[in-house]
C-alpha cells in the first residue's frame, strides 16, 4: 500500500508531465494559434466595426515573446486610426494558464494613433457603439469593491515592468484644432520610469519630461511631470476646445497602495501640483492661480458603497480641509458629503484664497480663529428627508482691515452703477440730494411687507442665509437636472448689487457667499439701513432704479402713499422688472396667470398676520398704469368706426 508521501510524489509527476504536454503543445502549434488569433481580430474589426486590420508579419520570438510589424488599424474611406511598424512583447505564460494577461516586456517603434473629427464624421465613431447582440446582464447588484479591484489588477497586468516606446505619437484634430503628443523616448526599467516628450497645437510646443516610480505588480507609483523648456507646463487641447487655459509648474501622482481586506477596496495616496493657472469665463475674469495644493487621498469601496474617507486631506497654500464623500446602495441610494475645516487663523484663512477667484479680499486683515462644517445628505428614494447644516464657529474673529469691497460705505452716502450685460448703466446717487431718494420711513408698509414676503420673509432675523432654502433650491435643482432655482436672500441680492457684478461666475458666486457672511455677522450695517439701500438700488424696470423712481413711473405716486394692490404689484416683478409689460393683454389688463401670483402673496401675508381684510377694502378693481410706464403695453387700438346691425336698419327710409 502507497503512503501518502509516494501518492503525492506521484501526483506530482502526473502535474508535471501534464504542463509538459501543454508547453509541448503550445510551442508545436503557437504560429498557427497566433494566425488564428490575427485571423479572428481581423474578421471582427471587418464585419463589427468597418475597418481594416492589418499585420504584414507576426512570429514568436523565443518561448514567450511575439513580435509583429506594419501594424494597421484603418477604418473604411476613414483617416486610419493606428499605424506601427513594431511591436514586441513577451506574456506569463503561468498567468495565461489561469485566463490572466499579464505583460512582461513591450517594445514599440515607430508609429501613431489618431482621432479625427470633420464636422460629424468621426474615425472612431464605429467603436462607441455599443454591441446590440451583447446579451443584457440581469438587473443584480455590482460588486463595488470586486468590480473596481478585477478592473485595476487587469490594467495593471497589462502594464509591462520592462517597457521601451521610441517615436511613438498621439493625434487629435477635432476639426482643425489639433494636438499632438510625441513619446520621443520612453523606458521603464526595474521600476524606474523615464521620459522625453513633445507637445504641438496651434497655439504653442513644449517638451515635456515623466520622471519616477512605476511598479505595477506590486501596485504602487510615484510619477512627476516637467517642463523641459522655460515657464508652465500647458495643456493642450481644452484652451481650443473649451476656451480653458490650464498650466501648472509640477504635478505628483503618488499610489501607496491598492489593498483588498475583508471584502473592502482601499486606495491610498496623494497629488500635488504647483502654481496651476487657470482661466475660463465660467470661472473668473482674471487668472486664477493656486500657489500650492495637495491631496491625500483613502478611497473605500465596499460591496454597496463607494467612498472618499474623512481622513483625506485636500490643502490649498494654508487651508486644509477634510472632505467625506459617499455614494450607498445598501438600501435606498443615497448620497453624503461632510466637509470639515479644522480650526485655523482668520488671516491664514484670508491670505490663502487663491489670487484671482477673490479680488475684492485683497488687502483684507483679520485676528482670531474659525472652524466650518458643512453635512450633506441626499437619499434619492426619499427626498424630502435631504439633510444641509453649514455651521461656522468664529474665536475672537474680527474684521480690522476690508479689502477692496469696503462694506461699510452702505452706512453712508455713495454712487451706485449698475452693470447690465457687461455695461455699466447711468449712476444713481444713494442719498438726500437724490430728490427720488426715499428713507425707510416714507416708504410705504404695505410694501416693505409684500416685498420681504415674496423676496426674503426672515431677512430681519436671519444671518444671511437661510438653510432651508437652500434645501428647496437643491431638490428642485436635482428634480429639473438644472440649474433652474437659486436660494438668494434681500442680503445676497444686496452684495452682489453694490459690491460686484451681475456675470455668472464661481468667483462672484463664491465672493458674493463671504461678504454676505461678513456683512451680517460683524454688526457692520443695520437690518434697516441695508433694507432701505436695497429698496433704492433695485432695479424696477426698463432703466428705473430705486423704490422713487418706480413709484412714479408706474403709479405718479410717493413711495408712501402706494396702496396694497399697487404694492403687490412691484412686489412681484422684482425677479424680472424688464418684463413687467408681460403682465397685461392688448387692452390693459393684468393677466390671469399676474394677478393669480399677486393673490398668492397676498393670501400669504393674511396668514402671517401681515395683512388684514380691511387693507384691502375698495380695491377690488383691476390695476391700471397711470404713469410712463402705461406708454410700453402693448395695447391694440380700438376701432372707432360704429357700424350699424343689421336688424336696426329701416328700410322705409330707403327710395325706391
């Protein structure tokens, strides 16, 4: 009888000899298993995608390298997609027995990859198709963490550890607006990556170096990105294409690990980036520059989960920052963000906004210490459940020194110009010697009511921002898929009117954000000035600006001695004022849909005890426009020629 040692001495020549069969095997038939292989992409590419694919010679290059030439990838009566006159590489044989790719050396000679777009016509439109005989995959639950891990260990597999690409190019001409990106010299030994690269558009070259670490079977990297030449590293492309000009002095991708425990996905590492430079007109006027920012970064994903952990860190100069972002399936799908600045010096704070997003900061001194947080949460199941807190917490913080938005000239008298698509309109003069200037007081109650109703009902109690509106303004954004609703209040409204513009930009966006906040919690102006100061800069209509000049352009009335249904009105153009016209049909009258939103406000305030029925007495009648503005509806003219009925004709008055 065999003992266990000589049954497994035996199990082992029976192992042995059986790779030895498949090793045979593939070294007797691997020329025709390579034809077949060419023969079958080459079918394919032909039949699915239209194009042709062509390998002019492939042989084996000792047990397990291949080498082919004259490489082509051409689509029919297309610009050709692919061209190379060598390439060698070698593949783990152990690896493919188990079904896995892995690389172990590639070499590539000379040659390019295109994409081209004239007008509609594109040279790679065949392959975004997707294939309508593809089976559907049944509605089950993705593995995030699985998913994620089989998908980067393939790409990395693929990855050679020994790797030369010489004369290798990338181009992209997206009709007429070209790129190319040319791998001069690449070599990646023992781990060690080095580059030398050559970038042309038509607005600039460059050449650029890839220095650094790159060990894809152990899952890590560290490359850095140069500029050979003098001055930024630019990218190319987005500036034609987008209008987006982006350059960066240095840029460090760093991976430290890629692990897999307890059926979790961690991903570990950092990026940073020196003196990036962007502009875009969505984005600022101005250039934007970050002197230095920097992200380390812990991604986890779970079976259900995709995450960006809160011990990530992303810094910009001094500020740092502690994002959470989740995406859960578990149950409902639901999605949260924590954003935690940790607290730090107000003037840290101040000194490291990035130039050009916060212009009017410039200059600004501040002492004492804050800390911010900010919890988000969106299940998209249950929606009304959508959770916002923004929470500042101010130490001793105070404003010594204002910048270039000088807040505290609402306590005085100043000019106001407002800017309408880039022009600057007539000044008007927020003061006594403006004889349309109109103090708080004799500006009639009714519409202070009707206004801060339609407009802002807690500007008087709240700090400049109202969290629940701005819950409403997330949902209905989300439940539109656009931007369609903003959550502004009388003292956002109020900022960006005096101290910035009306252009759509993140700078004046996020601009508008902080001076509100300063502007209302350093006690720098009243509740009352600052709603006297709106009342008589607002726009009322075509060129009218201030409660004064609206009053009598509609009404030739004092600001005071407007009545309830005259304030409904101006109450309810403030969002269009240009428009007003639009309320009134060819004879005059409001229409339905204008009095119906006037009714709603006024219902409104009879809830909240801001209107009582005897307010409204005697003012049943339609609205009727008395003053210039009367000149601009579009009234038809009635016809002034009495024509007699038929019935009432005489025809005994009538000779025969």
């Amino acid at each position: 009888m065999r003992t266990n040692k000589q049954k497994w001495l035996l199990a082992s020549k029976i192992f042995g000899i059986f790779i030895a069969v498949i090793i045979i095997g593939f070294l007797v038939f691997r020329d025709e298993l390579l034809d077949q292989a060419i023969d079958k992409t080459t079918t394919t590419m032909k039949l699915d995608y239209n194009s042709d694919f062509i390998v002019k010679k492939a042989s084996f290059d000792g047990l397990s390298g291949i080498e082919m030439q004259e490489i082509t990838l051409a689509p029919h009566k297309l610009d050709t997609i692919l061209k190379i006159q060598k390439i060698r590489t070698s593949i783990n044989l152990w690896k493919l027995l188990i079904g896995d790719v892995q690389l172990g050396t590639l070499e590539i000679k000379n040659g390019y990859v295109q994409l081209t777009k004239k007008g509609k016509i594109k040279n790679f439109a065949a392959f975004l198709k997707k294939d309508k005989n593809e089976p559907k995959k049944p509605d089950s639950k993705k593995d995030y963490a699985e998913f994620a891990y089989r998908i980067i260990s393939k790409l990395l597999n693929l990855v050679p550890t020994d790797m030369t690409l010489e004369n290798l190019v990338f181009k992209i001409n997206d009709d007429g607006k070209k790129t190319t990106v040319n791998i001069k010299k690449l070599t990646l030994y023992e781990t060690k990556l080095k580059t030398a690269i050559e970038v042309k558009t038509n607005t600039f070259s460059q050449r650029w170096r890839i220095n650094g670490i790159a060990d894809p079977r152990n899952k890590k990297g560290d490359l850095r990105f140069f500029n050979i030449d003098t001055g930024a590293i630019k990218m190319p492309y987005f500036d034609e294409r987008y209008n987006l000009k982006m350059s960066f002095d240095s840029i460090r991708f760093n991976l430290q690990k890629v692990e897999m425990s307890g059926g979790e996905l961690h991903l570990d590492g950092y990026s940073s980036i020196a003196n990036l430079n962007i502009n875009h007109k969505r984005i600022a006027k101005k250039n934007v520059t970050i002197k230095n920012a920097r992200f380390d970064y812990r991604f986890l994903l779970g079976s259900d989960f995709i995450s960006i952990d809160s011990s990530s860190t992303f810094q910009f100069n001094k500020i740092k920052i502690h994002p959470y972002l989740s995406y859960n399936t578990e149950e409902d799908t639901v999605y949260k963000m924590k954003v935690n600045i940790p607290k730090m010096k107000a003037q840290d704070f101040i000194t490291s906004l990035p130039d050009g997003l916060f212009t009017h900061f410039q200059g600004m001194e501040a002492t004492g210490n804050f800390d911010y947080k900010l919890d988000f949460m969106y299940n998209k199941n249950k929606p009304k459940t959508i959770v916002f807190n923004s929470t500042i917490n101010k130490h001793n913080l105070r404003i010594t020194k204002y910048g270039n938005a000088n807040l505290a000239k609402m306590n005085g008298e100043f000019t106001y110009r407002a800017i309408d698509n880039g022009v600057l309109q007539r000044p008007v003069f927020v003061g006594a010697s403006n004889p349309y200037y109109t103090p708080l007081d004799q500006i009639s109650p009714y519409l202070q009511k009707c206004v801060l109703t339609s407009e802002d009902p807690s500007f008087m109690s709240h700090r400049g921002f109202i969290n629940e509106a701005f819950k409403q303004s997330i949902l209905k954004n989300i439940r539109t898929k656009k931007f369609s609703r903003g959550a502004s209040t009388i003292s956002m409204q109020l900022v960006k009117n005096v101290f910035l513009t009306r252009e759509k930009t993140l700078s004046r966006k996020l601009e508008e954000i902080l001076l509100v906040y300063i502007l209302e919690n350093n006690r720098i102006t009243s509740k009352q000035r600052m709603l006297e100061v709106y009342f008589n800069i607002i726009e009322w209509g075509p060129n009218i600006y201030g409660i004064g000049e609206a009053a009598e352009f509609y009404f030739q009335k004092k600001p005071a001695d407007l009545n309830v249904r005259e304030c409904l009105f101006l109450g309810s153009i403030i969002p269009k004022p240009k428009k007003f016209m639009w309320q009134f049909d060819q004879e005059g009258l409001q229409k339905a849909y204008a009095t119906k939103q006037q009714d709603f406000i006024r219902n409104l305030m009879f809830r909240r005890g801001l209107l009582v029925p005897e307010d409204t007495i005697g003012l049943s009648a339609p609205i009727t426009l008395t003053g210039r503005a009367h000149s601009l509806l579009n009234i038809k003219a009635k016809d002034t020629i009495v024509t007699d009925s038929i019935e009432e004709i005489d025809y005994n008055d009538f000779e025969l």
